[in-house]
C-alpha cells in the first residue's frame, strides 16, 4: 500500500440518472477526488457532461473536481469550465495550439493545470514545460469510452514521464486513466504513478461497495 496514492473515481462509469447521490456515495467511501471526461464527439467520438451538469454537482461534494477535457478548440472551453467549478483543468497534449498559453490560460483562472497525452503521442513536450503543470495524465486506453482494457505498451511512457517529473524538481502528480484495477494497479504505481483513475473497477456493485472497491486499489 502507497500513502500518498491518490484515487479519483472517473463519474463516466457512475449512474448518470443519480449522479449526484453517486458523488455523495463516492465522496463518503473514500475517494480524494473526482474525475470527470468530458467529451465533444470530435476530438473523441463520444459526448459527455457540460458544464451546466458540473454546476448542478458541485455542491454534492468537497473534493477536487479533476476535470478532463478530450476535446477541440479548448482555449475556448476553458474559462467556461473554470467557472463550472473545476479545480483541475486538463487539456490534450494533441490539440492544443500553443501549450504554454493554454496552461497560462488554466492558471490565469486560478485552476490546476494538467497535460494529456494519448497512448500513441509522444510525452517530448514535457521537457519545455513540465515546471509549468501541476499533474501530467497519461492514458492508457485509447479515450472516448469506459469500460476499456489496460495497454500493457504505455508502462515504459509512465516511467519515462516520472524520470522527467523528477529531474525537473516537480511536484507535478503523474495520473494514469484507464482500465486500471486491482490486478494491474500495482506495476502501474510501480512505474511511478501517485494518481489513479478508475471507473468500472470502483462503480461496481452497488453504493455499499465503493468503499471496499477504493480499498482494493489502495492496497493492492
């Protein structure tokens, strides 16, 4: 067991016709913070939770809202989703045309700011502004959908993403988002990672499970 492993339940795999008792149900087994996708349908081919939904949750929970933007044009949607309530703003590594002005951005709003990176993209940016970022997200499922399986191949990205973190004196959190469980959690935090999203493997059962879900991950 890691002390200082975070987990952020990712609400993608919640009951979106309770979602903010699920936040509540999440919030009291033990999470540290929430994860929520959102999505355009463009830049993943898949629709998600707006801003008006991340207002009307907000006061279900006093955990950091860690929100993850897969989508196009995101300096346009970032002071809209600053305003809905997140605490963290994520953007993608792939479609943001200037980073360095979009983290700026982020932070300009008083947010968190993180940088995402796909499976197939290269973490080579990192160099020119990791002393920038408070989290780097790796994914380790193509993004669009919950549900999918663990990419052994992006276990060698994470612990490359560590040695950057670390050589630049950071305290940049390293997540990684998806298909993780308790099966594979541990060569996940082995590589270097100190913040877990996990969906299915949490929102599993009913509420009176969460609980003993986040725990498993935790010990693992």
């Amino acid at each position: 067991m890691k002390k200082n492993l975070l987990i952020a339940p990712s609400i993608l795999s919640s009951d979106f016709s309770r979602l903010g008792d699920e936040i509540s149900d999440i919030t009291n087994a033990g999470a540290d913070m929430i994860h929520i996708d959102v999505m355009d349908g463009h830049f993943v081919p898949n629709l998600t939770i707006g801003p008006d939904i991340i207002k009307s949750i907000r006061n279900h929970t006093d955990l950091m809202f860690d929100v993850h933007l897969m989508i196009e044009n995101v300096d346009k949607y970032i002071p809209i989703y600053s305003n809905a309530g997140a605490d963290i703003i994520t953007i993608h590594s792939e479609v943001s045309k200037n980073i360095s002005n979009s983290i700026k951005l982020i932070q300009n709003h008083g947010k968190k700011a993180g940088l995402a990176f796909n499976p197939s993209s290269s973490i080579e940016i990192l160099n020119e502004v990791i002393e920038k970022l408070d989290l780097v997200l790796i994914m380790t499922v193509n993004p669009g959908f919950g549900g999918q399986s663990f990419m052994n191949d992006q276990l060698e990205k994470i612990v490359a993403t560590k040695k950057i973190i670390d050589k630049s004196n950071s305290y940049t959190l390293l997540e990684v988002d998806g298909g993780i469980n308790e099966n594979n959690i541990q060569d996940v935090v082995n590589c270097g990672a100190n913040t877990i999203v996990a969906g299915s493997s949490i929102f599993n059962g009913t509420k009176d499970d969460y609980k003993m879900n986040i725990e498993k991950l935790r010990i693992y």
